[in-house]
C-alpha cells in the first residue's frame, strides 16, 4: 500500500499554474539600433515590421519536462512509502516473581508419583512448576530460590526457555538447610524495583517455618502489600511435623492473606498441579497491544526519476536547438 507522509504538500503542484496566471512577465532590455530609413529596408528585403517587445514560447516538449520535474519534485517532497502489513506487538502487562524453597527438608521422598511411587519434593514442584511457566507465554518471569539465604536465580526475563533452564539447575540445599521466607519475599519486593508495570505478583512455594530469616515473613508481606504486590502462597510440608520441617500453614495462609493473594495447600502431585492450574485461572495473561505499519521511503525513486527525466529532456532539448541553427 502506498502512502504519503504529508499529504497536503501536494498543494503545491497547481503553484507554477499560479505563478503564470498572476506575476508579471519577465522583462529585459536589449541593445538596438535605430535606422532612420527602417520602413525602406523592410520594403526593400519584403520583411514586415513587428513590435519590438516579444514574448517568448516555451515548445510543447520543453513544458511537458518542466510540469513533469516540478510535479516529481512536490511529490518527493510529500515523502512517499510503502506501508507493509500491520504488525501487533505484544508486551506483557504483568511480571512474576517465583519464589521457591530449596531447603533441606525439600528433599523429603512423600510425594506420590502417578506411577505410584515416592517422589522427592522438589523433582515433583519443579516437573509441575515447568508445565506451569510454558503456559506463561509473554509473561516477563524470574525465579527467586531461597533456604538459608535468598538468591535471584533468573532475573526478569521473556525468554521462559531460559528460565526453565535455571530452575533445572536448582537443587537441594544449595542455599542452605533452613528456610528464610520472610528474607524470600523481601528480594522478590526488591526485584521488582526493575518492573515499570502495575500488575505484579509473586507466587511462594515453601515446605517449613521460617528459621533463618532476618525481616519476618509478615513484616516482609506488609511491604509488598503497601507497595500493590499480590503474594499467592503454596505449602508442599507436613503441617503435623515439628521443628524446622513444620510447615506453617497460619503463617503462609496471612502473608497471602495481607496481600490480597490467597493461600494452597498441596499434599502429592495432583494436587499441586491443580493448585497451579487455579492460579492460572485466577491470574490469566495480562498484555498490553502496540500495532504498527512498517514503511520503506520511496523518495530517493521519485527524486532519482525526477532527475533522470530532467538531464534527459534538457539533453534533447540541447541537441534539438543545435539542429535548429545548422
């Protein structure tokens, strides 16, 4: 599709119609000689005096070449392109931050596989977890793991090949044996300090109290909520141990609770992926849509035809006059 980007310069192709019709004539004085005798010599060689002010005529040719440039010029000057098809960009109108407990006691084998055997933990959260980012497509994701400290596994990322990619790479006790949510839950609010978008959530798996943590996992959540950060939370424990394993469900239940998340409780495989399939369903994909129209500038074409058509009618008119005098 072809398109001009100013339109309104085409105005400007009726200007040489103006210049005819309304200025004044150019005028210039030449030498002369003045015969006494004038009428005799015209008698004389059978010529016919003629007034001595002249008009001269442009020939057909010389005004088509002269309309045809001006016109190619007011055009190139419109800027003329060539628009492509439309293009619609989508940009991911939320981020998440996944937050995962890899403490020691996620080596726990009591989860039931569907082949019926005891599974570790955190094999099963990361098999369920990686079906649930692939369903995240043009979400912006990163990946937070934390035991005894907390650390940015994946930052921000669109690229959720990637990001699965560091989660494979996570494993038991590689941040310490004891579990530090509220120290989770702090690096997740401050990572996204590097998010330019509204809609922002976090979503917390963890097996155990917090033990290690230097800022309490309510205090933490209290900051995320203030900041319009919604936390959902997942307990994968046993809330009937006791000591560092316990899970605390009161606590996981009231962080989500200040935020405006909400809590789950998942016991074997089939029941966290159905946590995870309710929190897609709770929070469906969110994009922001930008089209545009790819353009290609077609001025150098008119201004090159322009000028081709220019030399080649001054270069016929040169050589038509040439002939004219010998």
């Amino acid at each position: 599709m072809m398109s001009l980007a100013h339109p309104w310069l085409l105005l400007l192709l009726v200007a040489p119609w103006f210049i005819w019709k309304f200025s004044k004539p150019h005028k210039e004085r030449v030498s002369a000689v003045r015969v006494p005798f004038f009428r005799d010599i015209t008698a004389a060689v059978g010529a016919e005096a003629q007034q001595g002010a002249v008009v001269l005529r442009r020939g057909k040719f010389q005004m088509a070449v002269a309309l045809a440039v001006w016109a190619l010029i007011v055009i190139a000057l419109a800027k003329p392109e060539r628009l492509g098809e439309p293009v619609v960009v989508e940009k991911s109108a939320r981020d998440i931050v996944l937050a995962l407990d890899i403490s020691g006691s996620m080596d726990e084998r009591d989860f039931m596989g569907k082949d019926g055997e005891l599974q570790q933990r955190l094999d099963v959260v990361k098999t369920v977890l990686k079906d649930f980012i692939a369903e995240r497509d043009g979400d912006r994701m990163a990946l937070i793991v934390f035991g005894s400290k907390a650390f940015v596994q994946a930052p921000f990322t669109e690229d959720l090949q990637s990001l699965t990619g560091f989660l494979d790479q996570t494993v038991v006790g590689m941040a310490g044996p004891d579990t530090a949510v509220g120290d989770a839950i702090g690096l997740a609010v401050r990572t996204f300090e590097a998010s330019d978008v509204e809609e922002r959530l976090i979503i917390l798996l963890s097996d155990g109290a917090d033990t290690s943590s230097r800022m309490t996992p309510i205090n933490a959540a209290a900051i995320a909520a203030e900041r319009g950060i919604t936390i959902q939370t997942i307990g994968v424990g046993d809330p009937e141990s006791s000591g560092s394993d316990r899970l605390d469900l009161g606590a996981l239940e009231d962080i989500a609770k200040r935020t405006g998340g909400t809590f789950f409780v998942a016991s074997d495989t089939d029941a966290l992926a159905q946590t995870y399939a309710r929190i897609d369903e709770m929070t469906p994909r969110i994009v922001e849509e930008a089209s545009f129209r790819p353009s290609e500038n077609l001025v150098w074409m008119v201004a090159a035809l322009g000028s081709i058509i220019g030399v080649v009618g001054l270069g016929i008119m040169i050589l038509m006059k040439r002939r004219q005098t010998t």
